[in-house]
C-alpha cells in the first residue's frame, strides 16, 4: 500500500515538474522585472554624469572669461568686478549660483626675479575659491609671467550636488578650475585708485 502510494505521488510530481518545464508563460515577465533595475540604474547614472560634465564645462568656461574679461583693462574697480563675477553667474544658469565661488587674482613678477611672484590684489565672490592678501608669494607656472608683468589669475571653485541622488557621486563634489591670462592693455591692472603694484 504505501510503496503504491509514494510511487503515485512520484509520478505526479514528476508530471508536475515536466508541464512547469514546458510551460513558458511569464518568462518575459520575469525576464523584464529582473532587468528593470539595472536599466534604471544606468539611466539615472548616465543622466547624472551628463549633468555633472555640463557643469564642469561651464566651470571652466567661467574661469576663462572671467579672466578674459579683466586682461582686457589697463585699470579696474570693485564695481566692475563685481560686474564680471555677475557675468558669471549669467554662465551658470540654469543651474544653481549659490556654490560658486569665484577668487580673481593679479600677480605680479619682480623686474629682476622671474620667480618671484606676488598678490598685487585679489577679489573674491560669494566666499572665493581661495584667499590671498596683498603682498603674499604665488606661484605661477613656468614661463607664464615676464619680468615686472603680471598675470590674472581666475579660480573658480562649485560644489556640485547630483540630480537625484548621491549613488553614483559621493554627496558633494566640488568641481574647480583654475585661468591665466597676461593683460592686454598694460603690464599691470590698476585696482581703484591704488597705487601700481611692484613686487620687491
């Protein structure tokens, strides 16, 4: 009795198993929901780096024509920066301004001493991507200053916050470039009405 019993439950279990081998509805189904969270992963992923290379561009985009923008004058004031730095921020839209943090600098070279370099003013907005004082060392690339010229310098500096959310980048990432440009008009750029800089 009982070894017909199991005998009976063994065939039924093998047809079971046999019509769930032929039976292939809801494959697709299951296919499609294995591979639903892959594709979304790489969607947003791809639509966060986008974002983040678009902004990167425009980082360095404003750091070149910030710096463009103040080699073009022989002498400038606070005001007009402050324009330049508002030029800036046009750049950005439509992304957020509130991280971006420009520091436009004027270095100076010794007429003597390539190699000394110092701050002959420095500007910054929204907090700066750096600060310098007047009168402190900078060093500059090689052979990018001659003696007794100087250089603009623009640092720009935006803490970038992804899209949707921090997988595929950590929190914030501060995305920063960094512009030299010889002035065009004259050998140093007059800030206000202060007085020439020299570098001793």
């Amino acid at each position: 009795m009982i070894p017909a019993l199991i005998r009976t439950l063994d065939a039924a279990r093998r047809r079971l198993a046999q019509r769930f081998h032929r039976d292939e509805r809801g494959v697709a189904a299951v296919e499609f929901a294995l591979l639903v969270p892959i594709m979304v992963s790489l969607f947003v992923g791809a639509v966060e780096l986008s974002q983040a290379i678009t902004v990167d561009r425009r980082i360095t985009q404003i750091a070149s024509s910030t710096a463009d923008l103040v080699a073009r004058e022989s002498a400038i004031t606070t005001a007009q920066l402050n324009n330049v730095t508002d030029v800036a921020r046009a750049l950005l839209q439509p992304y957020d301004t509130a991280p971006l943090k420009i520091t436009i600098t004027s270095v100076g070279a010794n007429a003597t001493n390539i190699n000394n370099t110092k701050v002959c003013w420095s500007h910054s907005f929204q907090g700066g991507a750096a600060t310098y004082a007047q009168g402190q060392t900078y060093t500059l690339p090689a052979g990018i200053v001659d003696r007794g010229g100087s250089v603009v310098v623009s640092e720009v500096a935006y803490d970038y916050t992804p899209l949707v959310f921090a997988f595929y980048l950590p929190g914030i990432t501060t995305l920063r470039d960094k512009f030299f440009l010889k002035p065009r008009i004259s050998s140093m750029i007059q800030l206000n009405t202060n007085p020439i800089c020299t570098v001793s």
